[in-house]
C-alpha cells in the first residue's frame, strides 16, 4: 500500500492556511509527496503554485467535493514542463491508486478499497478529461488537423476506460471480490495498451511538435483544469 503525508486544510485557521498549504508544497522535494484536504475548489492555490512555484510541483485530484477536495502533488526539479511528465506520473500514480484498492479488497478493508477505487475513478474521469478537451485538441491544431490522426482512436478507448472505471465501482460497492478482481483486469488490459499508445507514441509526438512556451503552457492548462 502507498501511504503518502496528508496535509488536512480544514484544520488550518483561515487566517493562515493559504500560507501553511503554500509552505509545505513549497517545501517538497523531487519525487516527494502530500495529499492536501480542502474544504473548496483549490484552483486558485493551484494558480498561486504556476506563479510562486513555477515547475515545482505536479498534481492530480482524488477527490472533488462536496463536503472536501482531495488533491495529490509531487515535487519534481524545476525544468520546462513537458506532456511526457505530467501524464507519465499521472498514468503511475493511477497505478498506484488501483493497486492499494485491490490489496485492501483483498484484505478485507472494503471501506477503505471503496475509497480508493472512487479515488482512482475521480483520478482517472480527470485524465481523460483533459486529454479530451485540452491535449488533444492542441495537437490536432499543431499537425493541421489530419483526417487520419490518432486523437480520435484515443478519445475512442477512453469510452472503454469509462465504462471499465464504472464497473469497478460497483463490484467495489457490492463487496464481491471476485468481480473486482474480474473488472480490474479487464480495466487494465484495455487501459496498459492504451497507456502504452501514448507513452511511446504519441505524448513525445506532442511534445516534439508543440514548442516551449508553448508547450508549458498547454501542461499548465491541464494542471488548472
């Protein structure tokens, strides 16, 4: 099981949570990391980072509300951002996630293999959001939106990813072992293939055709969305 810090806002005073948050990110190392509680949206602390922080820090959610936000960053060195990165160390840390679900189903902790399977489909709806609406786009204009690109196969595939996160879900909630284990590996046998696609196809494709700043930008509209 991965066990990260937790960092809870909502027992900070208001006064001084914006600066004790900021503090405590500011103080990760490169591949450290902390798993920051709000009792909000944190998009404008995540603006803060970009401008304070420029390159410091990568993030992605595990939880987006009602009663609490639950987002997980890491440190990383400060050099030009790059697609290969942030969604490399988000397909990981998703990775991760699934894996501390099943271990806990596998142990008995179904409270806990629940949370972290809604963590990982919280994690996961997210990336394929912003490859959707933000990454795939931009390389679709950058190579003149080619009629044979790959985009359209990927924004396919994660329908599949969909509806694979949603069967976990259920098999999670119904406590039957055996169905998670069955959804888990089919989810992962779809998503490892399409992982794959992306990691040594297409992502360095982006990476390579996109220019800094350019680039930069285009990771750090992901990072806010």
């Amino acid at each position: 099981m991965t066990t990260i810090p937790v960092l809870d806002g909502r027992e900070i005073p208001p006064e001084t949570r914006l600066q004790e948050i900021m503090a405590r990110l500011a103080a990760l190392g490169p591949g450290e990391s902390l798993v920051l509680v709000a009792p909000h949206d944190p998009n404008k602390l995540l603006r803060m980072l970009l401008s304070q922080l420029p390159g410091r820090l990568m993030w992605g959610p595990l939880a987006k509300g009602p009663n609490a936000w639950r987002w997980q960053f890491v440190g990383r060195e400060p050099a030009p951002r790059t697609v290969c990165d942030y969604l490399i160390w988000d397909h990981r840390r998703m990775e991760e996630i699934l894996a501390d679900g099943l271990s806990m189903a596998q142990a008995g902790n179904w409270d806990e293999a629940q949370q972290r399977c809604a963590e990982h489909g919280i994690a996961l709806q997210h990336h394929a959001f912003i490859e959707d609406a933000i990454l795939f786009p931009a390389y679709d204009k950058a190579t003149g939106n080619l009629p044979d690109g790959p985009t359209a196969l990927m924004m396919e595939e994660h329908h599949e990813v969909r509806a694979g996160i949603e069967r976990i879900q259920r098999a999670a909630k119904a406590r039957d072992l055996a169905e998670l284990e069955d959804a888990l590996d089919a989810l992962v046998a779809v998503a490892a293939e399409h992982h794959a696609k992306e990691e040594e196809i297409l992502f360095p494709a982006i990476d390579e055709t996109i220019p800094q700043p350019n680039l930069t930008q285009l990771v750090e509209n992901m990072l806010l969305a």
